[in-house]
C-alpha cells in the first residue's frame, strides 16, 4: 500500500501554499493541454458514486487512470484490479501532496461533507474537477468554489449526469418556445427518505471500527465523535445526518431543480419557506415542503415566480393530480403549470403536455444524449466546454441548499439576500458557514 506514515498535514499545507503562491504559472498550466494529450486524472472516492465516476472518466478517449484515494481500504480493491497502475491512497491530502505534479484532473465523489475542501485543495493546484453534486455541504462553501474555478481558471463540472440525458435537454427549448405560455408556478419532488427522526443512539459499548477503514479521515473536517456500526454513517446513511449529508433534497434537488433552473434561467430567490418538519439534533427531517419565491422574467407571467419542493410521503397539491387524470405522478420530477398548458418531467422520463388533447400532434424539440463525464474530459483537453461548469452548478447548488437552512425554521419566511450570503433571520445565517474542526483549516475556505 502507498501510504507514508511519515506524511504530515504540514507537508501538505506547504505545498498548498507554494502553488497558491505561484499562481501565474498555474493559470498558465491550465489553460494548455495534458502532457502528450493524455489527461493525468486522480479519483477521490472508489465505491459506489465514485466508482461510477472513476470508470466513466477512464473510458474517455486518452485518459490515464494515475492514483485513487478512498479512506475505507476495504473498497479500493476492485480498484486495484481495474486500474493495476494507479497508487493507491487512503489520506486525500497525502495524495495531492505527492501526485500534483503528476496529475491534471481529480473528481471529488465523496460524502457531502469533504466536497469542499478536497476540491478547493485539488482546484488552487490548478487541478481541473469533476465535482460530485451537491456543490459542497454549505452555502459558504458552494460560494468559495464557484469563486475559486472562476480565478484558477480550471474546468469544472458538477456530477448531475442527468444533466446530459436527451428528455432534460429538451425541456429547456420546449418551455422556452412559450408552447404552454408563461410560467405561473412549478412543482418538483422526489419520494426518496434521507432522513431520520430518531435521536443518536446511546453507545452502550465501544463499537469496533472496521479494519482498513480510518474514523478520523471520514470524519475530515467535522466534529470528533464516535464511530457507531451498522452502516449508521459509512457507506451510505451519512445523507441523513446532519453534518455529513444534506438530505434527500442535496441528494436530488441539484438533479430535479437543473431543468427547472436552467429552462427558467432562474437567478438566486428572494424568500424560502418551509412547512414541513424541522431535523432533529442529529438527523434531517422527512417530508420536506419547501416554498420558493424566485425573481420573475420574461418566461413567468409574474413579478415572482414560485417554485415548491416536496420529499418523502409528502402529498402534492390536489391541482396538481388533477393534471395528469388517471395517471399516476413519476416518483421523482417536476411540473411546469403554464397559462396555456402544464408539462410534466419525469426524473429520467421524457416530458409529457397536458391537456393530452390540446397538446396530441405537438412535435417536441429534438435532443440526443450526450456523455457527461467524457464532456469533462474533452474540455480538460482543450476541446468544447463543459455543461454544467460551477459558474452554472453553484447557484443551483445554492438554491437547493438553501431549502436545507429553511427548514431548520418551520412556518418562517427567510429572506435572502444572495450577495451577501445572508438571511434576514440572524439565527438562520449560523448555518450558511461551518467551523472546522482545530487542524483541518483549509486554505481559500478558513
């Protein structure tokens, strides 16, 4: 195993500094080529998202797979039989510390809460990234990363393949044409449950931690506490905690709210209001109801345009049922209600007007799919650009995350004021940015 024991976060921090320090010959670096026109690339993460992640990027043309980090070691073996020549890390900093001149793109596909500062780290490197969705974990981080690909001048895409697929790229010319008029309000959902309403269980015992899995490089940036088995937090349950994930609205609001935010060429809202449960101490809540009032434009018959989202068991408005009929609403999508029509979204589902009849002989846009992950490739080689490029991806990300924030205060509209990343409500601005924890500073985000 490539793992230096010696390595220290000092080490890591000082070359950190040496590249932030050199920034003109970054910028230079990464407005040319890959050496040899092949992309140098290193993949945060190896299981699950990752390992999606990590095998699509291989399979784009010229691309050499050179070092794989994954704090549970236990999931990087399918790794090492895929990609024999890759190294192999288990501490994200000794990675970039060792493989930043041997590298030129990285994708970040780790839990929520280290999205941030891996992608910052690996962006002031002049490291181009595939960052998973969402963003980050916090408004304040979401903010920093846009900020940060922006002056680095690095290629950047965020992680919502769907993004790519031939139905969402249809409905943006579809609702645009004005084939249902202007937009009076749309409604998104998904019946997805990350969330918990029990408390933290009280640890009777220590609970061993699994081998080849490191605690404390999971935990990252956040709180020391204990590790608790059963798959409380790794691999998966860590979207309903708190400080880890960010819900089922992080998990889908950044793949459902896209073509809604893209068709509507929405700008950040001005209020955010929630009117379903608030998360318990440790825990996101279920069922989720979440208002939003967004700045009206030239495609909404208003001088707001609301926008609602609903998770878990929540019912949607009874209007809303009654556009379909008979027909059962997609588990997970959006509807668009015109003056003239409504159309219906289906999460992976081509859209579908209403009334049937009105709309029976309408040809919709034409679309194909496209490949999101070799799209990234092809723009870190210097061809084409990317679709979802954080200048786009992190305003949606700061859309969906303020839905988060909102429901911490049920029954309370927060007004936003998108510049200054600050609420009207002072209680609520205590979550737009988060403390790390002592010795996990990291530049551009402390």
């Amino acid at each position: 195993m490539n793992i230096n024991r010696h390595f220290s976060r000092r080490s890591f921090l000082q070359t950190l500094g040496a590249a932030a320090a050199g920034a003109p010959f970054i910028t230079s670096c990464m407005t040319t080529r890959p050496p040899s026109g092949r992309l140098r690339h290193a993949s945060f993460g190896a299981g699950n998202q990752a390992w999606d992640d990590l095998n699509c990027i291989a399979q784009a043309p010229n691309v050499d797979i050179v070092a794989i980090c994954d704090v549970d070691l236990r999931r990087t073996v399918e790794a090492r039989k895929q990609f024999p020549n890759a190294r192999i890390y288990q501490d994200w900093r000794e990675l970039l510390d060792k493989e930043a001149r041997h590298i030129d793109s990285v994708n970040v596909s780790t839990p929520d809460h280290m999205h941030a500062p891996i992608g910052v780290s690996a962006m002031q490197l002049g490291k181009h990234l595939y960052g998973q969705k969402p963003l980050a974990h916090d408004l304040y981080e979401v903010r920093r990363m846009t900020e940060i690909a922006r002056r680095q001048r690095v290629v950047t895409q965020m992680g919502i393949q769907v993004h790519s697929k031939s139905h969402y790229r249809r409905i943006v010319p579809l609702i645009q044409s004005g084939i249902i008029g202007k937009i009076k309000e749309v409604h998104t959902w998904s019946n997805k449950t990350w969330g918990d309403t029990a408390p933290l269980p009280k640890l009777t015992e220590t609970n061993p931690i699994p081998a080849g899995f490191d605690w404390n490089l999971w935990l990252g940036v956040c709180a020391e506490r204990p590790f608790i088995g059963g798959d409380y937090y790794h691999p998966e349950n860590w979207r309903k905690r708190l400080d880890f994930g960010t819900g089922t609205f992080g998990d889908m609001g950044c793949h459902i709210y896209d073509p809604v935010f893209c068709a509507l060429k929405l700008t950040a809202p001005i209020s955010i209001r929630s009117e379903g449960p608030a998360p318990n101490d440790c825990n996101w809540a279920l069922d989720a109801k979440i208002h939003y009032q967004f700045p009206g434009n030239q495609f909404s018959c208003g001088p707001t345009l609301p926008i609602t989202w609903y998770d878990g068991a929540t019912e949607k408005p009874d209007e809303i049922k009654a556009i379909v009929g008979k027909q059962r609403l997609p588990d997970q999508g959006s509807v668009f209600v015109g003056t003239e029509g409504a159309v219906i979204l289906p999460h992976y589902g081509k859209p579908q007007l209403y009334p049937l009849e009105k709309f029976k002989d309408y040809v919709q846009p034409d679309a194909t799919d496209t490949n999101h992950w070799e799209e990234f490739v092809l723009a870190c080689q210097g061809e084409g650009t990317t679709s979802t490029p954080f200048s786009y991806a992190g305003p949606l990300t700061e859309a969906v995350l303020l839905g988060g924030v909102a429901s911490r205060f049920p029954q309370t509209t927060l007004k936003w004021d998108a510049a200054n990343l600050k609420f009207d409500l002072p209680a609520a601005n205590h979550f737009v940015r988060r403390s790390y924890r002592k010795g996990w500073a990291v530049k551009g985000l402390s």
